[in-house]
C-alpha cells in the first residue's frame, strides 16, 4: 500500500491538494481511499461530499474516511479501555463514558494510526492519501510511534513485573484493581501494530511526505521546521507543492507589490529545499471547493503524470561505515550544532532537536559500541561509534 501523507501550515491548502491528489490517484486505476486525520474536519466539504468514519464511495476508485476518535477508540481499544474505565472509577471517577475518555490527550493520535494499520493489513485500497491537521498536530502524530515504543518498553514493562509482585502479595487487598492478563496481551497486540505501523511511515518506498506551502516568509519558515523534525523521526520528504503562487498576467495595481514578494520567496524556496522536486500551482479567482475545481487542481499540479508516482528519495538516516568506524548520518537541515542534544544509554540513542525528541534503537551491527563523536555539518549530523566493542561488552558476548 502506497501511503501519501500531505502536511503544511494552517490553511495553506493541505486539504484542496490531498483531495485533488486522491481524485486523480483514482483516475489512473488506484483503488484510493482519502483520509482526513485534522479533528477539524473539511475534506468532505471540499469533495462536496459527506464522509464518516468508514470509507464511502465518491466515484469510482475513490473513497473517503473522516476519522472519528470514539469510534476508533470502540473499536480499536477493548481491554485496555475497559481497563481504564475501571481504574478511574477505582479512583473515584464513577460512570465515566467511552466519550469522555476521549478527551484524554493524545487519543486521536493513537486512534489514525491505529486505523491506518488496519487499512494496511485489510489490503482493500493500494493508495492511501493522508490530509493531515497543522503541522505540529501532524508531527505529534508522525512521531507517535516512536515515543510508543518508549512506554512501551519502559513504563509497561516494568508494570507487568510490578503487578506479577502486587498479585503475588497484596492481591485483592488493594483498592486500586490490578490489570489482568488479557490487559496485557491487549496491550501487546496494541503494540506490535504501532511497531508495524511504524514500519509502514519510514518505509520511503511506500511512504513519503509531502509539504504545502504558500510564498509567505512565515510559512516557509514554519516548513523548514516541520522538514528537520520529519527527517529526525526517519519520514522521507518527496515533494514541495507550491500553492497560491499569484500569476504574473493578474498583479498589477494592487496586487504588484504581493507579486514581488512572493517572486523573492519563491526563489529562496529553492535555495531552502534544494533538491527536493516543487510543482506550483496558482491562486485561483475562485476558492477550490467541488470535484471540477479539485480536478483542475490535480491537472495544474500533476500535468498527466501519475499523481501518486513514488519519487527517488533517500531515508535520512543511514548506517554506514567511515574509516573503519561504524556511523550514523542522520539529515537535520536547518539544524545548528547548538540545537540537538545527544545521550547514549545502552543501546538506544536519544536525540533531541527543539521540542522533539526521538529514541534511536541501534542495529545489531553496532551493540555493545560506544558513540564516539558526533558532528554536524552540512545539514548532515555524523555519529560516530567506537571501532572495537568495549571489553565488557565482548565478554557479554562470550
Ligand atoms: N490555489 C488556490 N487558489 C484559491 N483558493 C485556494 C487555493 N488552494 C486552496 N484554496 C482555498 O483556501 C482555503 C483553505 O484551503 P484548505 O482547506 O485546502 O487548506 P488546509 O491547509 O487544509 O487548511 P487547514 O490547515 O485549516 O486544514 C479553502 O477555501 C480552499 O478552497
Ligand atoms: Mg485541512
């Protein structure tokens, strides 16, 4: 399954542009299903057509989802949920109902991913078009997996060891009910599809994202930000669409000055995106709402090639070997050395750039080896490992 995730600043055309991708995805043969994952939903507004949290039908080839996290959580949640319901109310939070735990922060984040698996492994639809909230909505979303992973292996591990001990001794005694094992093995099941789901967003072959972004200063520099934190959490960037690029023949008067600086913008586009490809599209006189406008969209955008073609990119991080020491060279553009912080414990990295922060667990290749140095330059951050493990580290092995 092909997934095309669409993200940019507010109001930039995220929506309009997944849209139009969608429809012509369809065209060309693709079983496509479109999903808005923004809690503020538009995508049915703009299709002109109502959508809900199952796929339906907007012409042939073409369905679309809005997703609903109460749904999703009914559906997707079982034990756990259940598990939660009775520790709150343990705790004196009686009669709460499945739509009040969805207020619980972060729920909607697990509920798209979770539904994004279960589209991958139903098999029906071979493209998936994501139009996604505001960037940092998106990226919460986008590096959701991995802060999963951490819990996970943390937090839930060391539950499970606790609640073996508490069953052993206080048992029933506690106020507080203690999670059964069907709670866990939920839980397990739980995570092996974040783990796959995860698999599914880094792999560049099947999914790649792609920026909108207007000629606008504030814009543009929202999207450099939201370019390095993508990078960090391994997601390949593929396409820059360019959206409301007033044309030359229409700015005079008025709007000459507007043109101008959208001139200046467009060109420091190039010196900021370098070599990832852009494809314009005007600011129409009217606003982009309905499936004639959409395909117009789609033709201004992607002329006749296939709107969902997978573009050469390569994953921002790498595993490589420099003379004779084990690296790795992770893309942060726009990054300065200040910026990113680097811990090593045990065999997981922990990298930190601005707000965000990503757990690196290594390859087996490089276990048991110590970071020796670490370098930015170039927009590409080196970390570089010892050439030998260390001593204890052998004798482990041995
Ligand atoms: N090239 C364009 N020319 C004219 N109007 C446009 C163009 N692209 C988008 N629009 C209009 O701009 C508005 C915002 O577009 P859209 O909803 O696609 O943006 P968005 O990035 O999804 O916004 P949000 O961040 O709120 O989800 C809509 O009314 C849309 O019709
Ligand atoms: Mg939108």
């Amino acid at each position: 399954m092909r997934v095309v995730i669409y993200t940019g600043k507010g109001g930039v055309g995220k929506t309009s542009v997944a849209a139009a991708t969608a429809l012509g995805a369809a065209d060309r043969g693709h079983t496509t299903l479109v999903i808005s994952t923004d809690n503020a939903h538009s995508l049915g507004d703009s299709l002109g057509v109502p959508l809900g949290p199952d796929p339906t039908l907007v012409r042939p080839n073409l369905y679309g989802l809005e997703v609903d996290v109460l749904t999703e959580l009914e559906r997707n949640w079982g034990e756990v949920h259940r598990y939660l319901l009775a520790l709150l109310a343990s705790q004196g939070v009686a009669e709460i109902t499945a739509e009040e735990v969805v207020i619980l922060p972060g729920m909607e984040l697990i509920t798209a991913l979770l539904l994004l698996d279960q589209v991958d492994h139903d098999g029906r639809f071979d493209t998936v078009v994501l139009d996604t909230a505001p960037t940092a909505d998106t990226l919460r979303l986008l590096s959701f997996p991995n802060a999963v992973e951490w819990y996970f292996d943390h937090l839930f591990g060391l539950q499970r060891r606790i609640v073996r001990v508490a069953r052993a001794t206080v048992g029933h005694a506690m106020k507080t009910p203690l999670p059964s094992d069907q709670f866990f093995a939920s839980l397990e099941r739980l995570h092996a599809r974040f783990q796959r789901v995860r698999t599914l967003l880094t792999d560049p072959r099947r999914t790649t994202v792609r920026l909108v972004v207007n000629p606008e200063k504030m814009v543009i520099a929202e999207t450099q930000r939201a370019f390095t934190y993508l990078c960090l959490f391994g997601f390949a960037v593929e396409l820059l669409v360019v959206n409301r690029v007033f044309p030359t023949a229409a700015t005079s008067g008025y709007f000459t000055k507007v043109r101008a600086e959208q001139e200046a913008n467009l060109a420091s586009l190039t010196e900021l995106f370098g070599e990832i490809p852009q494809l314009p599209v005007p600011r129409y006189p009217h606003e982009v709402v309905g499936i004639p406008a959409l395909e117009q969209l789609g033709r201004d955008l992607f002329g006749s090639s296939d709107p969902v073609t997978v573009r050469p990119t390569s994953s921002p991080v790498r595993f490589v070997e420099r003379g004779g020491h084990p690296c790795i060279e992770l893309a942060l553009p726009y990054t300065g050395p200040d910026q990113v912080e680097l811990s090593q414990r045990g065999d997981t990295l922990f990298l930190t750039v601005g707000p965000y922060r990503r757990s690196l667990v290594l390859p087996y290749a490089f276990t048991g080896r110590k970071v020796e140095s670490a370098n930015l330059a170039n927009g590409t951050f080196t970390i570089r490992f010892a050439s030998r493990r260390s001593p204890q580290e052998v004798a482990r092995a041995a």
